[in-house]
C-alpha cells in the first residue's frame, strides 16, 4: 500500500492555542508515533489561531484503517485530551509528495 500523507488544519478555540499544541505534543505525538504514524511537522499559526500539522502512515492495513484503531484503541481512550474542547473546525486534506 502506499504511503499517505494528510495534512491537517485546526481552527482552535481563542484562547487555548498553546495549550492545545502543548497537549497535542505531550499526550498525542507518542500513542500516533506508538501506531506506526509519523510526523512531518506541526506549526501555530496564531494571526489565524490556527494549528496545522502534516501526518503519514505506510503500513498494510491502509491510514484509513489504522487511523480507525488508533481511535478505538483503550490507549487512546485514556487520554484526556477531547478534540471537542479545543477546535472550532477541522480541514484535513490528503495530499502527495512531489519533492
């Protein structure tokens, strides 16, 4: 299967920017990277309050899928941290390497 690639931008709620990245890089960044996914990066974009991050995953059952178990994993549900109290919105865009 080949790789893919997302691209991922959040709206986050005024206020909660840092602590949203610093949560995200603390409880979330280790169970993804502990699922096989990887990172290409994560940047603020605080004039828009906006937090965008690039996420992949090449193995055989497909990001689809694996994203799938990471959600209903019991690890994932130990974590505190609910989407739903820091986003307003999401945009996430599958995209592909030329470079």
């Amino acid at each position: 299967m080949a790789i893919t690639t997302q691209v991922r931008t959040y709206t986050v709620r005024e206020g909660l920017l840092d602590e949203w990245a610093r949560r995200w890089k603390e409880e979330i960044v280790p169970l993804r990277l502990e699922f096989g996914f990887s990172l290409g990066g994560a940047w603020l974009d605080r004039e828009r309050n906006h937090f965008i991050w690039e996420i992949s995953y090449d193995g055989p059952e497909g990001f689809a899928e694996r994203n799938r178990q990471y959600w209903v994993s019991p690890k994932r549900e130990e974590i505190s941290l609910d989407p739903n109290e820091y986003l307003v919105t999401t945009d996430v865009r599958e995209v592909t390497r030329v470079y």
